[in-house]
C-alpha cells in the first residue's frame, strides 16, 4: 500500500500511521553532519538506531517519562504518538564536545561547571541557530508553562539517560531532544535517543561511539553502534552483530 510521508527529515521519514493519533517513524540508513553539508550512507544505521532508541525510550518510560514511542513495528519502523513538534532543540551538555568548543574557546572533554542546556532553533535552512529562552517566549514557539516542563523533563532524562549509560561503561557527554504536545496538550518527549543524537565516550579510554565516528571520519560506526546495543541487552540480527553491514555508498 502507498503510503503518505508528511515529512522527511535528515535520518528519518515519517508517515501516516493507521489511526489519527499515531504516525509511523521510519530510520534511513543516511548519515548528515554539519547541517547536511557532509553525507553519506551507511548500511545498517537506521536499523541500529530503531533498536537503540526503542530500548531506551522503553528505559525512560519505565522511569515515568512520558514519550511518543508506542512500539517498534518492524526492523525499520515504529509506531509513535502524533504530536505537534516544538520547534526547539533541546542540547544538553555535560562536558565539552562539538560545537561548543569552538563557539567559547573550550577544550574537548573539559568539564562544565554544570550541566548545561541549550536550545537551537529547528530549521535546517537557518542552521538551527542557537537561541535563548527568550526567543522562545517572544516567538511563541513554546508557552512559559511548557519551556518549564522541556526543562523539568530535560534535567530528569539527562539524569536517567547518564544511569543508564554508566552500566554500560559508557560517559553521556551530550545529546539532542526534540518534544511535541499531544493532543491533550501535554507535552512530551519526541524524536529518537539513538548514538546519532548522543555523544558517548568509552569509559576510561574516551574513545567515541557515537555519530562524531562518521563527522570525524573515523569509521566503524555501525561496529561502534552495535557495541552499544549489544551492551544494553539487545538482540542483533546475524548481519549486523557481525559488523558486516557496514560499507559507504
Ligand atoms: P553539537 O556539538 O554539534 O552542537 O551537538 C550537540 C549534541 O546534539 C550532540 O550529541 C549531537 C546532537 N545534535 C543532534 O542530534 N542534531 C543536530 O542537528 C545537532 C546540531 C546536534
């Protein structure tokens, strides 16, 4: 059956779901960086990131976070809640990595004095610039109330997400969140948690195994992606706990 995509985004596709409250995320196997001036395809990406983020959207859930995931359909797809997204992205950052670097003379793995969160407009044709709680309000991309609770709920799920890792041996450098409200209004959390959206560190070594493999050029994302799902008890099909899948169009 044909199906209708409402929207393509860098990583994923999403489509109309079955019913009026649900859409079906797909995962592509497309790799971008820098606002998609660096791109490629990466056998066995998408599939991994379906897994990863339905195991730990799954881990919030049981925590008492309330997401969009309902449940995963098939290798490449799950069923999530329909939501109007914010157009926000939520950064938090534990330590120094990435972008910030540059942007305020920081050192790689430099610790910050807390954590902190930062937020990016959603606009890929601007560069998702970086914006302030008050462009936020003024624009009226999220009401007072809500950037409360996306800072409420960020801080619980940093805090859980940093937990979780931790028993995998795994440092929870930074990430990306995206929320949406449902159609009762309350807002919740949106998006995939997947090694594309976080940076984590091998503890002890600081070795990456996230998505700066492919920013960096450093290969073996899928073998460091597996690695993290293996570590978090999830079953791999044969192809991918292999490393074989991996190759670049
Ligand atoms: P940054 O250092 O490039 O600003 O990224 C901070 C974190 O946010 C990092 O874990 C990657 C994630 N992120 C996304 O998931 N999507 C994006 O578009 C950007 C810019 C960052």
């Amino acid at each position: 059956m044909e199906r209708t995509a409402l929207y393509e985004g860098k990583a994923k596709i999403i489509y109309e779901g079955p019913d009026a409250d649900t859409l079906v995320q797909y995962f592509k196997d497309d790799a971008t960086a820098f606002n998609a001036q660096k791109k490629d395809v990466i056998s066995g990406k998408g599939l991994l990131n379906n897994l990863i983020s339905e195991h730990i959207m799954g881990a919030l859930a049981k925590a008492g976070i309330t997401t969009h995931f309902i449940r995963r359909l098939n290798a490449r797809e799950q069923l999530i809640r329909r939501l109007d997204i914010v157009p926000v992205e939520v950064v938090v950052r534990n330590v120094a990595a990435g972008s910030i670097c540059p942007r305020l003379g920081l050192t790689e793995g430099a610790d910050l004095p807390s954590t902190l969160v930062e937020f990016c407009l959603k606009d890929d044709a601007l560069g998702d610039p970086i914006i302030a709680k008050e462009h936020i309000l003024t624009f009226g991309w999220a009401s007072a109330a809500e950037f409360d609770r996306i800072v409420a709920e960020t801080h619980r799920i940093n805090k859980l997400l940093q937990d979780l890792f931790a028993t995998i041996d795994i440092r929870l450098i930074d990430f990306k969140l995206e929320f949406g409200r449902a159609s009762d209004g309350s807002v919740i959390l949106a998006d995939e948690i997947s090694p594309d959206n976080c940076r984590l560190w091998q503890v002890g070594s600081d070795e990456k195994m996230d998505k700066d493999r492919f920013r960096r050029d450093l290969g073996g994302l899928t073998e460091a992606y597996a690695e993290i799902a293996r570590r978090l008890g999830i079953d791999l099909p044969e192809d991918i706990s292999s490393g074989s899948a991996e190759h670049t169009t």
